[in-house]
C-alpha cells in the first residue's frame, strides 16, 4: 500500500534526476542519502508532531 499519489512519486523521481544529473552527486551516495531519509521518515514525522526538532534558543 502506498501513501503517496503518483504526483508526488514523480515529485521524488524529479528530486532523484537533479541530485543524480544536475548536481552530480554519486549513486552510491544517492542509495545511502536515500536509505537514511527511508529510515529516519518515522522518526522525523514524529518529531514534526512534537516539536522536538525545533533547536534551542539558549532561553
């Protein structure tokens, strides 16, 4: 089951293209930058929800 529409899937492909062409990055970094955003996604919307991103103002 998939969360995303196929608008956002080609969004994604888009992303890839650039990082991959336009800014030349290497597919193996490609594959582990996107590996890392797969596994950290749970985690980050979480931290979204709650705030807990949001870095200290020293207050």
């Amino acid at each position: 089951m998939s969360y995303l529409d196929d608008d956002e899937l080609r969004k994604f492909a888009l992303a890839a293209d650039l990082l991959l062409k336009v800014a030349d990055l290497d597919q193996s970094l490609f594959a582990e930058l996107q590996k890392a955003v797969r596994t950290s996604t749970p985690q980050l919307l979480r931290m979204t929800a709650t705030t807990e991103w949001m870095p200290s103002r020293g207050t």
